[in-house]
C-alpha cells in the first residue's frame, strides 16, 4: 500500500470544459474527504463520505461541482463548465477512524489550470 | 464555527536554534487540533495532534506542541531547527458538519525557512 492516489497530478483545460478528478485511498479507509487549496491559502473542505455515502456537500462550492465515490471505494470530483476561478489544487484525504481519534491521510493532489 | 488562525505567513530561523510556529484556535467546546507539514510538490503529512490529555503533544520529526487553554493557543516547537525543516505548515481544528461528522479547517499556513 503506497497510501492516498490521486489522478491526474496536473489538468490543464479551456474556460468551459469538463473536468473530473479521481482518488484512490489507503485500502482499508473508509472515510475519504475533498478539500481545495488555492495559493497562500490552506486547504478548504469540500465534501465527505463514509462508506459509498456522502454525508456531507454543503460545502462544495456550486452546483458545477460534484462528487461521487460509487462502490465506497476510489472517489470522482467532478468540475462542470471550468471557470478561471477555479484553478487550484484539490486535496483527497482518507481515514479509517475518523477525527475522533484519527487524522486525515493526504495525497500530493491534482493541480487544476483553467486558461 | 471553530477556526485556526496563524498569525505569521513565514518563520525564519537559523539551523540548530529553537522554532516556534504560532496557532490559535477559537471552538466551542474542547478543542481537536493538529498540525500538517506540506513540503514542496508533497502532500499534507500529519505531525501531531492534540485531543485530550497532556497539554504536551510529541509527534513525528522531533516536533512538538503545546496546548494552552488560557491563551487559546498551540504553537508547534522543535528544540533544533534542520534546514530539511523547511516547508508550510498548517494547524487545523476539527469542525463538525450537520449531524454527518467531522472534517478539518485549516489555517492559511506558515512558511518555515531555515538557513545554514
């Protein structure tokens, strides 16, 4: 196990264009989050499952986002209609316990560039 | 809503002496908190976390950090800065969403330089 996966590392696409985002957790981890960060900024949460469930996605930040994690294990963010705005990079964590007692596993990110 | 906030964008500090990267922290309740080292073109990696119990908490790398109640604090120390130190760091709180569960905020970070 070579911990948290996410691809591609690096999107670049047009103003406009669809774009979709996959993670890959530790295998035993049920709980797997989203987050975004922009330059001098920390990461910001966007969306959290436990299991295949999304238990929260108040956060995401409009409607052209979307998540998906269909069998509980690997998850999709998807980005509809890009904006300019939205380059940055997007986080996937996952954890087994939870923030109870746990922490949260990063992986390196996928850095989005909308031109 | 409970939040972090880092009052320094970046730290410099000569390798061998002691470094101290400032958190605080405003929560209702008791607070859950954490710190994460970003190295450049690295993921998040965890450090330490406090939850309850000494207000000393020792975590990975020779770092350590100390919560205080009374100053709504937990900065993150190390007794001997390395030049391999350098990096962002981030302090984060655990937020509880609806009724759903947990996740972390972040403050904005700081960056860490430590010359030879």
């Amino acid at each position: 196990d070579t911990g948290v996966s996410q691809d591609p590392r690096h999107k670049i696409t047009k103003r406009g264009q669809n774009v979709t985002f996959r993670c890959d957790p530790i295998s035993e981890h049920n709980r797997l989050y989203w987050y975004r960060q922009t330059l001098g900024q920390g990461p910001e949460f966007l969306t959290y499952f436990q299991n295949e469930a999304q238990l929260e996605k108040s956060r995401l930040l409009s409607d052209r986002f979307s998540a998906e994690r269909p069998k509980g294990s690997f998850s999709t963010l998807e980005i509809q209609r890009t904006e300019q705005g939205d380059s940055a990079m997007y986080l996937c964590a996952s954890s087994s316990r939870g923030l109870n007692t746990g922490e949260l596993f990063f992986g390196e990110g996928s850095r989005l560039t909308v031109l | 809503a409970q939040s972090v906030a880092q009052p320094e964008d970046q730290v410099n500090v000569a390798e061998g002496n002691p470094l101290t990267v400032k958190c605080t922290y405003s929560v209702s309740g008791n607070p859950y908190l954490f710190w994460y080292v970003q190295y450049p073109n690295r993921g998040l990696q965890f450090l330490l976390k406090y939850i309850t119990g000494d207000n000393l908490v020792k975590g990975s790398y020779g770092f350590e950090a100390e919560f205080n109640k009374s100053q709504t604090s937990f900065h993150l120390k190390k007794p001997s800065a390395l030049v391999s130190d350098s990096a962002l760091y981030f302090c984060a709180v655990r937020e509880r969403y609806s009724n759903s569960g947990y996740a972390l905020n972040f403050g904005k970070g700081t960056s860490l330089l430590v010359t030879p």
